[in-house]
C-alpha cells in the first residue's frame, strides 16, 4: 500500500481523519493492519493569525507539508481540515505529491443516496467559499448555506471550542436547532464541512443524512493507498 501523507492542522481534526484510517483499515485488512502514515504540523497559530493575505500564508503552508511529507516518503497527501481547501486549486501543480481533494468523497457519498438538497456547515471562510460548489457542479445537487448570523455562530464554536476539543450543551442545543429549522425548510441531508464537527453532530442530533468530511475523506485515503 502506498504511504499517505497528513497535512494536518487542527489536532482534532487530523486525530480523528487518523483514527478512522487507522479503524476502518484494521476492518478491511486484519487486526493492527493499516497504510504507513505521516503527519506533518505547523503550529495553528500559522493559519489562524492570517488577514487579508490568508490564501497566499495558507498555499505556501500546504506547499511547505507537502515537501516534508514527500521527504517522508508519502506517495499523496490528504489535509483534514476543509478550509484550506480553498487554495487548493492554486497549488495543487506546485506539489511534489498528489494532494487528495477533501470534496469527491462528500459528492459520490451524497450521490450514491440520491441527495437533492444539503445544508453546508462549516467555518465562515469555506461557507463563504466556492470550493464546494466547484466540485458538486454537474451533479444535480444544491448546496445551501446558513444564514449570515448562523455561519457567525457556528464559526465561533469551531474556532473557540471544538480545535480544542471542547463540546458544550449550548452548542449542541445550537446545532440541533439550526439542522432542524434547515430540514423544515427541505434539506434532505448536511455536509459536516468541518472535520470537528463530528464531535458535536451526530445521528442523534437530527434527522437528517449527515455527510461526514473526516470519515469520507479518511476512507478515500484508504483507496488511493491501495491504488
């Protein structure tokens, strides 16, 4: 199986896309089973202490994980975080491996169950960005944000609680609420767009399909390890 690369950047979410390769691997493969793997880290404060300027710090950031993970001997690399991929299209020529897109997974899953209509969470900037929409274009499936001062307050609880591993029943409450008034209004699934968010939405949190950015894009780490 080939190598795969982590270009993590938050520890919860590079934990938990780990883990999963880790447990679906043994699944498939046998007990203590799974690909060899790297992680590379800057410190966070390294994408979070961004202004204007983000895309440019955050393409060199992935540029420089790149290297380091090719110096490790990964054959592609994955980044379990969604909003970096935002430079994704800038970079991904200027890599020395190939960068798995976190997006591909979340369309063919929501294709596979004929999904019409998803609600997208996640943090302000890839709520805000057209990464999303560039990779389910063609597939017949809307995407549909939160409103203006939901983006803000689920931004806030991803930021300020969830990096960190921090799970509130306010913020549970919160959640709940807004899949709620969404599926009220016709969305037949969400997009957990940010791979802490399965800390904090789960199956008991709603009705609704949930697609799971961090378990889908640890899967597809799988297959292209097996490539």
């Amino acid at each position: 199986m080939r190598h795969i690369g982590i270009a993590a950047i938050t520890a919860e979410g590079a934990a938990l896309v780990y883990r999963h390769i880790c447990e679906a691997s043994i699944r498939r493969f046998g007990e203590h089973l799974h690909p060899e793997i790297s992680l590379h880290s800057f410190s966070l404060s390294e994408h979070l202490n961004v202004g204007s300027d983000r895309r440019e710090k955050w393409g060199r950031l992935i540029k420089q994980s790149a290297a380091k993970l090719q110096a490790s001997g990964a054959g592609f690399m994955i980044c379990p975080s969604n909003t970096p991929h935002d430079v994704y299209d800038d970079v991904k020529d200027q890599l020395p491996i190939p960068w798995l897109h976190i997006v591909p997974p979340i369309r063919r899953k929501a294709e596979s169950v004929e999904a019409k209509k998803l609600l997208l969470l996640g943090t302000r900037f890839t709520v805000e960005s057209d990464f999303y929409d560039k990779e389910f274009r063609g597939s017949g499936i809307s995407l549909v944000r939160p409103a203006t001062d939901e983006t803000t307050r689920i931004h806030d609880i991803i930021n300020k609680e969830l990096i960190r591993g921090v799970v509130t029943f306010t913020s549970q409450q919160y959640l709940s609420r807004v899949l709620q008034k969404h599926a009220s209004a016709g969305v037949d699934g969400a997009i957990l767009g940010c791979t802490e968010l399965p800390l904090i939405v789960n199956a008991s949190s709603t009705s609704l399909a949930l697609f799971d950015s961090a378990s889908l894009l640890a899967e597809a780490a799988i297959e292209e390890a097996m490539r």
